[in-house]
C-alpha cells in the first residue's frame, strides 16, 4: 500500500493504492478520510483489483479548502469526475463509498459523467438518513465560526471511537485525527458538515429505483449513526441489490472485520453475487 498525489484543479490530490494495473476501485469517504479503507486495500490488491482511496480537497492528505458550495454533494462529485479524468481512468468503473461518500457514489451512478457497471455503499448514508447530530450541529453558522480545532478534534476522537466498535488504541487514533489538527482541514470538515443535506440522496430515489446497475451493500450491523434498517429498505426497494451484514461491526466496519469486508468487496467487484 501507498500513497500518492495528482493534481486536479492546480491541486494536490492524494490518494492510496495497493496496486498498479487490474480492475479499478474507487473508494470514497465521508466524514473520515482515506484512512478508514486503509484495513482492506491490501486484500483487495490481492484479489487483483486496482484500489483507489481519495481524499476529497482540503481533506485527509489533499490540498485545497472546501466551503459550503465546493462541499456539497454534486459539487464533490462533479470535482471526483476530474480526478478520474486526471487519473486517466477510462471504461466502466467500479466504486464504493462510505458515509457521506455513499451519498457522492449514489450521484455518480444516477447523475454522472462516468460510467459505474457496480456500486457498493459500506455504512452509507441514504434516504434521509443524514445528517446525524453529531454533524448537523455544525449545520449552524455561527456553531461552525466558533468551533476550535482543538473542540473539533475533541468531537472526532469521540465519533471514531464509537466508530470501530473495537478497542482502539491511541495510536491508531492519533493517526485518524492527525489531519484535522490543521485548521485549514478543520475548516474543510466544517464545511462539509454545513453542507450536509438528505436532499441530495432524496432526489436520486426515483432513478435509483428504476437503476438496473448490480449494488451491494456493506453493512456493520452495530451501527449507531446509519442504522441497518435504511439498508434493509434500500436493498429491499432497488433493483439488482444485496445485502452483506458484518455482525458486531460498527460504522466503519473496515476497522472492526477487515477481512469480511474485503471478501465481500472483492468477490462483489470481480463479477460475482454473494
């Protein structure tokens, strides 16, 4: 596994992979950051597949700042289309998000420029799901100009150790909060928190449900903050959907089960049905 950057927008653009060549993979994250795929990367390599973890702009390892506009859904995806293009990724693709990236994922399917032939949402947000309320606090401009990066880091130490739902140790959380300890990555989350709207999934229902493309959804069934039965119901309502519980798995079900995870992944964006 490794990380590396190309430029988009005149920016640094970083990302991890595990591979150079086989079936591209394009993990995207929410609230988090690439960090949250790095337990499966390997095993997908392994599986011959090319996967792809970005930071969004101003995010995990990425140059930039978001604001409210540039952190919006369309906005994130429009801006995920040109990292593909300067990635110089081409043909059907694959890709999986988690969190509000599943948000961004579901509009590359309905609305996008690229061509998805399977999509996976591990703990994503869908329906109106979302904003939870440890993000829709930040909703509040005058909440998001007060908050410090140290109250930010605060309330995302809290929100990863809940995630795992595993004992963490406090190097592993050190690594996840890293990032946001720069205040212009502590105004980026802010942005994307005030940007959060359950509009954005809402809207694609429709097309969603008339969808014929094969999805797969990857659930931690312990999950405080995307509760399984938004999933049950997706997979219940939209054509071509399966449904993989991790039991025991919290939010980021990668940090809990890796491997579960990455098998379900990998034999999912290889061609097969569990």
């Amino acid at each position: 596994m490794n990380r590396t950057a190309i430029e988009v927008d005149g920016r640094s653009a970083s990302y991890l992979t595990a591979r150079d060549g086989g079936r591209l993979v394009l993990l995207l994250h929410g609230t988090y950051w690439s960090r949250v795929w790095q337990p499966v990367l390997d095993e997908l390599a392994v599986a011959g597949l090319c996967p792809v973890a970005v930071d969004f702009p101003g995010l995990g390892r990425s140059a930039g700042e978001l604001t409210l506009a540039s952190a919006s859904v369309p906005a994130l995806a429009a801006w995920t289309e040109r990292f593909l293009h300067a990635l110089g990724a081409e043909g059907p693709m694959a890709v999986v998000g988690h969190d509000i990236g599943g948000a961004i994922a579901q509009h590359l399917l309905v609305k996008g420029a690229i061509e998805i032939d399977r999509l996976a949402l591990v703990n994503s947000v869908l329906y109106d799901s979302w904003p939870v309320p440890g993000v829709a606090h930040y909703r509040d401009p005058e909440v998001a100009r007060t908050t410090s990066v140290d109250q930010l880091l605060a309330a995302r130490r809290q929100s990863i150790t809940t995630a795992v739902a595993r004992p963490i140790t406090n190097a592993e959380i050190a690594d996840y909060l890293d990032p946001w300890r720069d205040p212009r990555v502590a105004r980026s989350w802010l942005a994307l928190a005030g940007a959060a709207d359950s509009r954005y999934t809402l809207e694609l229902l429709p097309a969603l449900r008339a969808s014929s493309t094969p999805k797969m959804l990857v659930w931690g069934e312990a999950d405080p903050f995307q509760l399984l039965q938004h999933a049950e119901r997706f997979a219940a309502e939209m054509p071509q959907t399966e449904l993989i519980r991790i039991p025991g798995a919290g939010h980021i079900p990668m940090e809990k089960e890796p491997n579960a995870v990455a098998h379900a992944l990998g034999h999912f964006f290889s061609g097969h049905r569990a």
